[in-house]
C-alpha cells in the first residue's frame, strides 16, 4: 500500500516538474477523434495508469474483454496471413498480440459506452485499411530471403500496457508515420526499474553464469552485424525479449547494438520496435541509443519536428547532445547521416570539433629526462637499412600477415625419396583432396544446423560460421590435422587453438576489407623515414610520438571474443573434424575390409577422478605421415619474429604486428580487468611503457649463421643432449616393438613377476622415448625458424605480463630462450669495438664460462688472456680442436663469443672491428637488490653488490656463512641436528632457497629445496635429512633476517597489506613508478561448461572478477609481484635512457644486452637509474596510493577488516642507513 | 609416471604458455560425462598445469601424517578377537604367518599368537608401539613389532619415504620374507581394517598392485582379510543384477579374487580412536549403525594365465574406467574411444547384441571383450590406449 502512495506522490512530483506548456502531439489522439481530451486513453506514465484504475477499471476490462473477441472476429484473416509469414514460428503468431491470445469464450459483446466504446467503434471501421496493408506487406516480405522470412520482427511485449500501444501504432500505421509513435515512445518512463533490482537481487548465486550467457550473446549480435545478418539478430533479441526467463538476459547494450544495425540500413520501423522492447524491459535509452534513433532520421530525411522532439527528451534524460558526438564512437558515414538529422532541428549546430591531439606530456618525475626537449642532448638510434629496404621488407611482412599463416623448410635431414616415399606422398595428397570435400560438406551441414538453431532463438554458432569462406575453414581444420602430435591433443585446448586462429583470420580479413591496410601502408612508408639509415627528418623524436604526428586513424580495436565462444567455435570445429576425416581401412590393415575408418578418434584419459578428453590420430596415419616425411613446418603469422621493425606501440592494444591485433599487456585468459585499468588510464601516463616496448621490439637481430651451421650438424647427425641439440628418435632407448604388439608380455613361459617388471622397463622407455622426442619437436621449430632466417634481418616485437616484465611474442625463437636459443641470434646492426669492446668481450666470455665468478673484472680479462690459445682454437675447430668451450656453463654463447674474439684480435685494428656480438650484463640476485634498496639494508647491501667494492660480493655465501655461525652456536649447545651438519653447509645448499626467497617462497617449499640438496650430497646420513632441512631452512630465514632486516619487514608488510585488502573483498592493485597500472589476476575459480557434442568441456578461470579473490594468491603474490613491477621499471628506464642515447639495447629482465663498445655507457644508465628509482618514495607512494583505493570507501570502511587495513598501510616499514648513491660506484652491481 | 601438463605435449604447452601478445594461460579443464556415479565425482575439478606437481599421486610421504583428523578403529573386544581367530584359523595350520595392520591395543594380536600363530604387527600409530612390543616380549618372540602403514606400502610419487610410509621391499627384507610364485601360493595372510575414510582409494592401490604383480603381491598370491564397510561390500560383490552398485571396481574385484563374507558385525563391535590414541566418542550416529563385513580376497592362481597379464593390465583398467563413467551408454559408443577395430565385429564375436549396455555386461564379459580385442588379428593397433594417457590412480 505504502509503495503505491509513494508511486503516486512520486508520479505527481514528475508532472508538476513537467514544463506546464509541453506539446501533447499524440499519435492516437489525432487517430482516434481526440477523444478523452488531455488524458491520455493509453496512458504514458505509472501516475495515470493508477489513476485509471480509480476510475474505470471496470470499464477498461468490459472494453478489453470486447476487443479480444472484435480481434478474434476480425483476426480470422490477420492470422491466417501471419502463418504463411511466421510459418516457423507458430507460437509467435498468437504471442504477437497477447490481447488477442488471452482468449475469451465469453458472451456477446454487452452494450458499450464511453470513449472506450467510441474507439471500439473506430478500430472497426479501420479494419479494412489494416486488411490491405497486410496484403501488402506479405507481398513485400515474399520477395525476401527464403529462411528470412522465418523470422520474427514484431516483438512480444511483456507489458500489456506497452503492447496494445504497440499494436494501436501498428494498425495506425497507415496514418502515423512510425517517427511520430517513436517520439511518443521515447517519452515512456522506464518504468520495472524497481522490479529488475528485486530480481537482479533475487540472481546474484547465479551471477557468473548469467555473466557468461551476456557476453555469449552480445558477442552473437554483434557476430551477426558484422556478417550481415542483422535480421537473425533481431530475431534472437525478439525472441529473448519475449520469454521472461530469458529477458533478463538481454542488456541495453544489446538493444542498442541491434538499433545501430538498422539505423545503418535505414530500417525505421524495425527500430522502433527494437525501442520498444528497450521500453518494455524497463530500460533507459542512453546516447548510443539515441545515436542510432537519430542516425536513422538522418539517413530517412525526416522531418524536424520529429528530430527535435527527439533531441527534448533526450535532453530530459539527461543526456548532452555534444557527447553524441564525442562519447560514441561512429563510423565516418554514421556521424554524417546523425549530423544531418541533428542539423534538420538545429542548423547551426555544429559537433564540437574533435579534440585537439595535444601532445600530452608525461609528468612522471622518473621520465622528465626522457621526454625533455632541452637539456641532454638526443641521438636516438637509426637502423642500419636504407628506406628502399624498408620498404621492401615491410612489404613482405605484410605478405605474410595477410597470408596468416607461414610455411617453413624443415631442417630435418632430408631422405632420398625412395618408392615407399613417393607412394606415401601421393596417398597422401589424395586423402587429402578427399577430405577437403568431405570437409566442405560437413561443414556446409554444421551451418545449416546452425542456422537453424538460430532460427530456433539460440545464439548459436552460425554467424560465427559465416565470418569465414567455407574454403578457409577447410584449410585451417586441414592444417590442424596436420599438426596434431601422435599422441594427441587434450579437445579443450585444440578448441581454444582454432577459436583463436578463426578470430585472428577475422581480424585480418576485416582490416583487409575496411580498407585499413592501405592507410596502413601509406603511415608505414612515412614512419620509416624515422628510423631508415638515409632519410633526413625535422625533429628527432620518438617512434611513437612520431607515429602519432602522422595522424593515422586509430581503427575501432576489435573486442576479444569471451573464452566461451572461443572454445564453442574451436569445439564445432573439431567435431566437424572428427566427423568428416576418414581414411580407407587398408591403410591401417592391409588384409581388413575396405570400407572407411575415423582419421581421428575422441578418447578419454584418467587423471584420478578427472576425466580429459583427447583427440588422437589413427595411429596409421601417423606412421602414413612419418612415411611421406614432407619436410614442411607450418608456423602462423604471429608465431614468426616480423620482417619489419613491429608498429610502434601508441595504446593498450594497437602495436607490433602490422595486422594481427596484439595486447600490450597479456594476462590470465579471458581476465579483461587489467585491460580496463589500462584503458582508463590517461594516455600520456602509459608513454613511459609503450616507448619501452617499441624500443625493445625495434632492435634488429639476425642470425648467427656459423653457430647455426654447426648446431644443425649436431642435430641432423645424433644430437647431443649434452650441448641442448636433442638427439633424433633414433638414438631414444626404443622398445622393441611397443605396446601394440605386446607379444613379448605374452610369453607364456614368464612369470607375472617378470611380466611386470617388463612392463616398468617399457614405461621407463616410453617415458624417455617421449620426452626425447618432444625436446626434439621443439628445437626443430627454433631451427627451422632460425634456418628461414639466416640471411635475413628479423624484428621481436615485445610486449609485457600484468606487472610490466616485458617478453618478446614469438614463442619459438627469440632471445629469451635457452643457450642454444640465444647463441643463434645477434645484432643486425654492427658497431666498431672501441678502445674498451675487446675487453668487454673478453670478460663477457669468462662470465659465460662461469668459473671467476669471485674475481675482479681484471682478474677475469686476464683469465681470458692466458687462455687465448684455447678461444681461439675453440672459434677455429669448434669439433675438431680441444673444445675448450664446451666445458663453459653456456657452451653456444661461449663458443659464439670465442669466435667474436678472435674475429676482433685478428682484425687489422681491433679497435675499428665492427661487432655484431651482444655483451650481457648481469644483475647479482636483482630482486635482493631490490629489496635493500628499498629497505636501505646496509648488510644486505653491501652482500648483492649495492656497495662498491674489489671484488664481486656473493649472497648465497653470505648467507651459507652466517647460517654456519648459527650452527656453530647450536653445535655448542649441544642441538643434535646442528652438530650432524658440520661441514654439510655450503652455498650450493643455501642458494636456490635465498634466490627464490625474493619471490615468495615458503618455508614449506623451502625445505623440500634444501631437503633436495642434502640428498645429493653422498656422505650426508639420509635418516636426518628431514630434521636436517627442517633446521636449516628456519636458519636460512633466520640469517636473511639479519642481513636484509628491512628487507623481511617490508616483505610481511606487503604480505599483510595483501591479506587484509583481500578480506575486504578487492584484488590488490597498484601502480609503477613508471604509471603501470596493475592488478593481480588472482579470483576464486569459476568454472565455465559448454555442453553438448562430442564432450561437455569445463575450463576454470581464475580471473573472473566477479568473484572473490583468492586471499592466499594475492596475499603470497603480492611481495613477488611488486619487487617484479620494479624491475621492470627500472629495466623499461634503463631502456628509455639508453635509447637518447642511441644504444642498442635489449633484456632479458635483469640481464642487459648491448654492444660490447657501449657497455660502458650503460652501465653508467642502469645504475644511475637504479638510484633514481629509489630514490622516490616508492613504499610511501604505495601506501598513498592504497590507501586512496581502498579505504576511502565509505561502504567498506565500516568492516573490522577496513581499519585494520588502514592502520597496516600507513605504518610503512621503517628503513636502514644505507646510501643509495654509493651503487654509482659499484663496479659489481651488474656486471 | 606423471606426465607433465595434462593432456598436452611439452612443445604445445610451452607454446601455449610463452606465446607472444594476445592470450596466455588457458587452464585445462577435464571432461564430465552426465552420469558419473556421485562417489567419482567428489574429485572431479580442473587441471592447472602450474600446479601439476601437487595433484596426481597426491600427499608425499612427507605430507601423510599432517593431517590428524583420521580416525582410526580398533578391535578391543577379547570375544570378537576369539571369533575372528576361529574363522581365521579354520581348518588351517595353526602356525602360520599373519600380517596384522594397525592392531592398536593389540586385543587381536594377543589372540592370534595364543592361537599359535606368527604375527607382524604392522602399527602406523607410535602411541600403540610400547605396548605392543611389551606384548610380544610377554608371548616369547612370536610376535615382531614395526612401525609401518600398511596400507601406505609403495607410495607411488618418488619423494623420500619415511616411516610409517615404507616400501614392500625395505620391509620384507627386514623381515626375512622371501618372494613365493603366483602358482606356489603365499607366505603370509593379512588382516586389517580398511581405513574409513580412504576406502575406495586404498581398494584402487590394491587391485592395482595386485594386477600389476607389485607391491606384497610381489611375494605371492596374498590372501587379504580386509573389514570394510557394507555398502563397499556389496558394491566389490554387486553385478548386472544390482545395478546401482555395479562399477569399475567391482569388475576388478570379481575377475581377480575369490571373494568370500566371513562375517558381518555392527560398527559399535569396534572402538575409534583418533589418531593420539585417544578413545572417540562415537558421533556420527549413520556410521555407528553401519555394519562392518570381514571380507577375505584370495587372487586366482589362473588370473595371467590368458592374455590379461600385468604387462598390459593398465589398458583393461582404463577400458572398466571408461565404460563405467557413463555406464548406462551402449557398449558400442565406447568401444569407438577404446579401439579402432570394428565395433561390431567385436560385439559378434563376444555373442552380445549390439545394443548391450554397460551394466548390462557381467564381469566375465569384460574379461572376455578384452580378450577377443588383445587376441584379434590386426596387427597395427588394438587399442587407442597409450602410455601417454596413462591412469594415474589415487
């Protein structure tokens, strides 16, 4: 009762704020006589729908009660012509007009009076007129597509209200121009507002599923409007609207997507539908709605007395007309059509001009330097290629792009192709030519089922489908095929796979399509005449701010699909697959019949009570393929280093590839909450990071051919696991026949003892065969790639993870990898030594060798003197000479630098040698750096190498030290464990404990490290070695305790913080010293099913923000995390400053490379921005920072866990005496 | 063996974990088939590849004893411990060797070894020890005392193995026990009380052990004189005819061991303690009115005598696994996933419909479907089973 005196008063408040002289151009009114003077018949507002229900409520059920059965009379004809029209949808027809449907075997019509009664009477006499418009319409509508007509374009509305005034409209149509009724539309208050909270409420368990059934969905529209399929959408959305189980399912932003469609095709009348059921679920049109509403006018030349009661009540809702200018993106032909409807009302109008790209400057103090015009002067590095190359090169690359996929020569030694080959091959081929019809077909039926399913209401896959030719599919599923290891691929990930590879095909095609790839060209061309070696420009700046003067057009960045969608796409695909790939039983059995078998089959493994499904080829058809032996690799776009220096990097997520859509920051799959955060960063707060990676990404490489040479004869020959080149499968301990034919197990004259252990010995040898064989896989890859190389000059675009470590995107060869891996690649660009590069190579040699890890920079140079007899044996018979280098630590980048060397002594000025070589710089333990910088810890300073001193400190013998006169006192106190440990402590035992004790690890995970250790060691009694562990790894703390006391304070601190914003129910986010924002990917599970098919597939992600976050992740992540965000920073500036420079400059996270002649240089940059990065109040910062996030809400900080919060962030742990400036001096900080 | 990352081959999932730009980690999630009994579901959740290492084979040895909660029960009545040396005993030599496991207050043992018998007491409870050993020395050396979890022998993830987790071997050595042959027979009988809340799980190790020849079943045809609860009971004896309990293990169960009831007695025969030795109150009052059966499994002299060896008895166990996750599905529909020969040719050649169900099938059946399978002509492949997806139980 209270809530409908509130209704009212509220009702009443509304109208009196009503200008007194609004203009009641009413649709029905003009139709109906003007009967029933200012109040309106079919009321418009919740306040006079009450006020009905005072006065005649009676009346309007008689009269309704009259009308159903006039519509049944009458609608003999009306619906006999909507089931030809909906002949798919037979409930559609009676659900059109819920009126009609509420059946009334009632009596007679009673004698009417009223204006009820008088309308009556004029519906009647427009019976006619509505007659012959159906004719009509159904005569338009058969000239339609076949399956279109099948689809639903009336909506059924749940207000009853909504619809007769729906219905009213439509049969007035004739009359009323649909324009009109939208403006009287347009003024319906929302009105379940209050209905939807109770039943938003009502939802919250199933939140995240319901979560997951939107984005499904908004992603299908959305599908559905980029293929052309803008009726099926509709269609879906009508269908949704009207079942209610299923409305709530539908967003504004679906409404909206649906009326852009229509707007672009000028359809008003689907429009105004759409705006009804935007009315009808309650919803309040925003600016994309009325964008799309405005757009169609324009585009229908409407008139402007409709346009301007359009633009009233938009500004009744609040909403600005500018910001349908500057808040919607729109196309270019969109804005136009908007621009003329909005200038019809207003012709002065004029959009406010688009915001001036003002060069935002980034105000960090840590970047002032970077970005100064004035002050130090600037040489940013240029390439060492001519524009003409450039060109050429960019031209390739974009090639390939366009290709999406590239084919690489194997490096496997090739066979003689004997008959057996030859056969192989050729049956091969024809398979193949069989499956690509089989496939054709298939897929041609999973459409058409699709389409059905769609047709049925569902969103289903078929848009998807269509976004792609049949043909390319086939290719794609063909490729698969190919690739699919013997034995076999876990079905989710496949699916996955070829959902990405279907999007990032979309991708490209699109950009193809839309012209993009022209302009793209065009910017290109000029971008280049900053970096090429012969082209003069007006102003040195950096690639980004140079690309973002050039004015290219940011093209609208493409949504991810969800995972889900990825996995349902990928999934369908794999079925057809499955389905359609069959080969003649004689391959597998030469006597067996010879009808078809499966290519592939679906089988299940156990892994405890979980239940993965895999798919796995006919074991027959891997041997036909180790038969044919092509020696192609088939690797896609993204998978390859560029031909051309990557775009440069201007937001989150445009840069690197020239085609394939990258992220600038790569997380968790399907976490978008990172994204978010960058997005709303302002731009110029990013620069620091994206001039960071566009640098990294633009250091040319090419491969080390002679390294490359000798690797491949290893590898082609019998590998040599020793030297990390795998060996063949030839030299894996094979067993004789394997298990499908266990004949040998069957021996009868065997026991079952003898059988079993059989059995182990098979398993030891599979197990080996396997992992053999995959090491081999993988370095066939790197090889290949690094073959299709050689002679080329190749770029690795770079991007980062959630907390700004920066990795470079081609998985397979780069230089993060192994040894091998980064001895294969060097510079392009080559720079003369200088006075000082030999030694730098020399001493580079030695750290790889890894053998005066404790000796000066001078000791290690003339180590490298006395032994030069040995280097230069090793660069001139590598295999055949003495092999001093394969005794190194990193054999292949010793022997890469052994031949550096005696290139550079033999050259007739060593000075004047150009050296392609890359001299590495190592931080000792970078995050124990970190910490006692942080925590200005004198001891623990002085122990990683913060403090200049002769010689190279060592941490881990620190500590094994004092963890030893820990145990000395103990020994003496007569502790039993402490005594049964003399002489067992060394660094070997301490040290992976203290390095990982920077990233969070346990005592737990500790002891196992430690306990690892001891076993190795021979002459240590084994009884102990759990009370052993136990003891040191509590010494160990103890001991890091001492040295680094800042260091552990500031640890828990981060730790408690953690914990306690966890409780609070947020996950922890933070910002860089550069303006990085993060946040830690750490949720609650939440699990994902996709259902039907061959398998229901489960993923969990742990990413899902709507879920709690994972209190023991975040809290255990964060100290890592954040020690990780600031070596990052500090990489990123080293970085920036190096490349003012003009350095070449790349990292592998703490380790530095550069030109053995500019070591010097930076050097001298890394440490001095390591003491400006410490020297901001990094740890104050943080807690201003957290404090601002997370206790300046009111709702939350009423909790008990609020104010603890609060009281943790703003005790900062106290820090030492250290002075900072004494790293400048540290010959040994990294070196 | 564990294989890393589940389901994918190291070079894939490196790629899929290093790959550049647009995506990273996606988690690995497991099929669920519809009707999965309600008992394989409890740990049924998703693969993180990051976190291999701790799933699997589970709890290492070093983990075992962290978790206090068990709850252990113990026969402490003088006539119950009479009985069961009667029926132990039967018409038997009085002087054989009998393995108890988790004796406790040793009421049992004392029995056994005035019966005549030679016993090891194998106790997981350092509590019980003193006493025990106190006992043996009262009875004159017929009665030997270690420190052992029986049901824990041969852990199957590599870590250190210390007491009470030991291996068959280091312990038969101790213990002077030489290996017997399947045919001979076996050197010792065991008796014990399955622990209540691992049941199952402890049931998988010994059917695996026992079909794979390892572990006690290494020495002999070990006959096992288990108590375990009644409903496990029925379901190790169910078949066709009891559907609802029919499943994977009793397949197993069947096709390996002779099973016979002893005996059957209320729960309240025993005392629980928790693990401290401290005697429970019983509360929960479902398990209190729960019988307990005696149930002793002898395995057949003639189990490998066919072509089921422990050479490739993992591919049968994955076969009763698969076909028991949906088990009201035909036959036919999972023979596709098992083997890539002709489904129905297999069907005529066991003589079954082709539209027999899976638990419609008797064990012997499924003795006999993979028989005809691992005996058919082709050469090249019988089974879509590989080492690769390799059942890791437990």
């Amino acid at each position: 009762m209270s809530a409908l005196g509130w209704g009212r008063r509220a009702a009443g408040l509304g109208r009196a704020l009503w200008p007194a002289g609004r203009p009641r151009v009413l649709a029905e009114e003009e139709a109906f006589g003007g009967v029933g003077g200012h109040r309106r018949s079919s009321s418009a507002s919740p306040c006079e729908q009450d006020r009905r229900k005072d006065w005649g409520h009676a009346e309007l059920l008689e009269v309704l009660q009259a009308r159903v059965r006039q519509l049944q009379a009458e609608g003999v004809s009306e619906v006999t012509v909507k089931r030809v029209v909906v002949a798919r949808a037979p409930e559609a027809s009676s659900a059109q007009s819920p009126g009609k449907a509420r059946a009334g075997a009632e009596g007679a019509a009673p004698k009417l009076s009223g204006r009820w009664a008088q309308k009556l009477d004029k519906e009647q006499r427009l019976m006619q007129k509505r007659k012959q418009r159906l004719e009509g319409r159904l005569q338009k509508r058969e000239r339609t597509l076949a399956w279109q007509r099948q689809l639903r374009v009336e909506p059924r509305l749940l207000s009853g209200r909504l619809a007769n005034q729906l219905q009213r409209w439509e049969q007035g149509a004739a009359r009323s121009p649909w324009e009109e009724q939208l403006a009287r539309l347009l003024q319906e208050a929302p009105q379940r507002l209050s209905g939807d909270a109770a039943k938003a409420s009502a939802v919250r368990g199933s939140d995240v599923r319901l979560e997951g059934q939107r984005q499904r969905l908004l992603s299908f529209f959305e599908c559905c409007l980029l293929t052309g399929h803008l009726p099926l959408a509709h269609h879906v959305l009508v269908t949704h609207h009207s079942r209610s189980r299923q409305q709530r399912l539908l967003t504004l932003a679906m409404y909206n997507m649906v009326m852009r469609g229509w707007a672009r095709e000028g359809s008003f009348k689907e429009l105004v539908y759409v705006f009804f059921m935007v009315k009808d679920a309650g919803l309040a049109p925003d600016l994309l709605s009325y964008a799309a509403v405005l757009q169609c006018m324009g585009r229908l030349d409407q008139d402007a007395s409709t346009v301007r009661r359009c633009l009233k009540q938009m500004a009744q809702d609040g909403l600005q007309l500018q910001g349908l200018f500057t808040a919607v993106p729109l196309g270019e032909g969109e804005r136009a059509e908007l621009l003329r409807a909005v200038r019809k009302a207003e012709p002065t109008f004029s959009p406010p001009p688009p915001p001036p790209p003002t060069p935002q400057l980034n105000t960090s103090p840590l970047l002032r330097e970077v970005y100064a015009k004035q002050g130090c002067p600037v040489s940013y590095p240029r390439l060492h290629l001519p524009l003409k190359k450039l060109q050429d090169l960019f031209q390739q690359q974009l090639r390939v792009e366009l290709a999406t996929t590239v084919t690489v020569q194997s490096v496997e030694k090739a066979q003689p192709p004997t008959e057996e080959v030859l056969h192989a091959r050729k049956t091969l081929a024809d398979l193949r030519a069989t499956w690509e019809t089989a496939l054709y077909q298939e897929l041609q039926e999973t459409k058409a089922s699709e389409a059905r399913a769609a047709r049925e209401g569902r969103p289903s896959l078929f848009p998807y489908l269509c976004l792609l030719s049949e043909r390319e599919f086939v290719g794609l599923l063909l490729q698969t095929l190919q690739a699919l290891p013997a034995q076999g691929e876990s079905l989710l990930f496949l699916a996955h796979e070829l959902g990405l590879r279907v999007f990032n095909r979309h991708i490209v095609q699109r950009k193809q399509l839309s012209k993009q790839v022209q302009v793209l060209e065009q910017h290109y061309i000029k971008y280049l005449h900053l970096l090429a070696s012969d082209t003069q420009v007006a102003e040195r700046c950096l690639p980004r701010q140079w690309w973002e003067a050039l004015g290219m057009p940011e093209a609208p960045h493409e949504q991810p699909w969800p995972v889900s969608v990825l996995v349902q796409l990928g999934k369908q695909l794999a079925e057809v697959l499955v389905q359609a790939v069959q080969m003649p039983g004689s391959l597998a059995a030469p006597r067996g019949p010879g009808s078809l078998i499966p290519v592939l089959y679906h089988v299940y493994s156990f892994r405890s009570f979980r239940q993965i499904g895999i798919l796995k080829p006919h074991p027959a058809f891997t041997q036909l393929l180790e038969a044919a032996a092509e020696r192609t690799l088939t690797f896609e776009s993204t998978e390859v280093p560029m031909l051309c220096p990557p775009l440069p990097w201007t937001s989150p997520h445009s840069g690197a590839f020239l085609l394939s859509p990258t992220k600038m920051m790569r997380s968790v799959e399907g976490t978008q909450q990172h994204q978010l955060l960058l997005e709303r960063c302002p731009p110029a707060q990013l620069h620091g990071a994206l001039d960071a990676l566009t640098q990294l990404g633009n250091c040319a490489w090419r491969v080390n051919g002679r390294v490359l040479d000798l690797v491949l004869e290893l590898f082609t020959d019998k590998g040599c696991p020793r030297l990390g080149v795998p060996a063949p499968p030839s030299e894996a301990p094979r067993p004789p026949q394997g298990r499908q034919t266990p004949k040998s197990g069957l021996l009868p004259d065997l026991s079952p003892a003898d059988k079993a252990e059989m059995r182990r010995e098979l398993a030891r040898r599979l197990k080996v065969a396997r992992e053999m064989q995959s090491l081999r896989a993988d370095a066939l890859c790197r090889l290949s790639l690094a073959q299709h190389l050689r002679h080329r000059v190749f770029w690795l675009p770079h991007n980062m993870d959630f907390r700004g470590r920066t990795y470079p995107c081609p998985p397979h060869f780069n230089h993060l990898g192994s040894d091998l891996a980064r001895a294969l690649l060097e510079f392009a660009q080559g720079r003369p030594l200088g006075p000082h590069g030999l030694d730098w190579l020399k001493i580079h040699l030695v750290n790889l060798t890894g053998l005066k890890k404790r000796e000066s920079l001078q000791a290690r140079r003339d180590f490298a003197d006395q032994l030069m007899e040995d280097i230069l044996d090793s660069a001139d018979q590598p295999m055949t000479g003495r092999r001093w280098w394969m005794e190194a630590d990193e054999p292949w980048q010793a022997l890469a630098c052994c031949m550096e060397i005696a290139r550079a002594t033999r050259a007739p000025d060593p000075a004047a040698y150009i050296s392609h070589f890359p001299v590495h710089q190592d931080g000792s333990c970078n995050g124990l750096q970190h910490y006692a910088a942080l925590g200005r810890d004198s001891v623990g300073a002085a122990s990683v190498n913060l403090l200049p001193s002769d010689l190279p400190q060592d941490v881990y013998s620190g500590v094994a030290a004092q963890v030893e006169v820990f145990r000395r006192q103990d020994a003496e106190q007569g502790v039993h464990v402490a005594q049964v440990l003399e002489g067992f402590i060394s660094r070997k035992v301490v040290k992976q404990t203290v390095m990982t004790v920077v990233y969070g690890v346990t005592r737990y995970g500790g002891r196992l490290q430690i306990e690892k250790r001891l076993r190795e060691l021979h002459n240590f009694p084994q009884e102990f070695l759990w009370e052993a562990s136990h003891y040191l790894v509590r010494q160990v703390f103890n001991s890091l305790q001492e040295m680094f006391s800042g260091t552990r304070s500031i640890q828990r601190w981060l730790t408690e913080s953690a914990r306690l914003i966890s409780h609070t129910g947020s996950a922890v986010e933070w910002v860089t010293p550069l303006g990085i924002p993060v946040i830690q990917p750490y949720h609650r599970d939440s699990k994902v099913m996709i259902k039907g098919g061959i398998q229901s597939l489960t993923f969990s992600s742990s990413g899902d923000t709507s879920q709690k976050p994972n209190t023991l992740k975040q809290k255990n992540g964060f100290p890592p995390n954040f020690i990780h965000s600031l070596d990052s920073s500090h990489m990123m500036l080293t970085a920036l400053h190096c490349y003012r420079k003009g350095l070449t400059f790349v990292s592998v996270h703490d380790c530095f490379w550069t030109h053995a002649a500019d070591v010097a240089v930076m050097n001298q940059v890394c440490r001095e921005q390591f003491v400006r990065l410490h020297s901001q109040p990094i740890l104050h910062d943080l807690s201003r920072f957290l404090v601002k996030r997370f206790c300046s809400d009111s709702r939350v900080s009423k909790s008990v866990w609020a104010s603890r919060l609060l009281d943790t962030l703003l005790s900062v742990p106290k820090t030492g005496a250290f002075d900072l400036e004494q790293v400048k001096r540290s010959t040994y900080f990294f070196s | 063996m564990w294989v890393p990352v589940a389901g994918l081959p190291p070079l894939l999932a490196l790629s899929a974990l290093t790959r550049g730009g647009r995506f990273c980690i996606l988690r690995f999630g497991a099929a669920r088939r519809k009707d999965v009994l309600a008992g394989n579901r409890r740990g049924l959740s998703d693969i993180h590849p990051q976190l291999l290492s701790n799933v699997g084979f589970g709890k290492s040895s070093s983990r075992v004893y962290r978790c206090r909660s068990e709850i252990k029960r113990y026969i402490t009545s003088p006539r119950l411990a009479e009985t069961l040396v009667q029926i132990l005993q039967g018409k038997g030599d009085a002087s054989q060797l009998i393995l108890e496991c988790n004796p406790g207050p040793g009421i049992l043992t004392q029995a056994l070894l005035e019966s005549g018998a030679k016993v090891i007491a194998l106790e997981s409870d350092k509590t019980f020890i003193p006493q025990l050993e106190s006992l043996g020395k009262n009875l004159g050396g017929k009665l030997e005392v270690v420190y052992c979890d029986f049901f824990k022998l041969d852990p199957r993830s590599r870590g250190i193995v210390t007491p009470p987790v030991m291996t068959s071997e280091t312990l038969f050595q101790n213990l002077g026990i030489e290996a017997l042959s399947w045919s001979k027979g076996s050197p010792f009988k065991v008796i014990g009380i399955l622990p209540t809340k691992s049941e199952r799980n402890t049931l998988w190790k010994i059917f695996h052990d026992l079909y794979s020849c390892t572990s006690i079943y290494k020495y002999g045809r070990i006959e096992l004189n288990l108590f375990i609860t009644e409903k496990e009971c029925q379901k190790l004896l169910a078949n066709p005819r009891t559907p609802n309990l029919y499943q994977a293990l009793s397949v197993l169960c069947q096709i390996a061991c002779g099973i016979k009831v002893l005996n059957k007695l209320p729960w309240s025969s025993f005392e629980t303690y928790t693990t401290n030795g401290q005697l429970e109150k019983q509360k929960h009052r479902e398990l209190v009115e729960q019988n307990m059966c005696l149930i002793q499994l002898t395995p057949h002299r003639d189990l490998f005598t066919g072509n089921l060896t422990p050479f490739n008895y993992d591919v049968f166990f994955h076969m009763l696994r698969q076909c028991f996750m949906k088990r009201n599905a035909k036959l036919v529909d999972h023979l596709h996933s098992l083997s890539p020969i002709d489904a129905l040719h297999i069907l005529k050649q066991i003589k079954k419909n082709k539209n027999v169900k899976v638990i419609d099938m008797y064990p012997q059946d499924f003795h006999c479907l993979f028989e005809t399978i691992e005996c058919s002509e082709e050469d090249t492949c019988k089974w879509l089973y590989d080492d690769f997806m390799e059942d890791v139980i437990l």
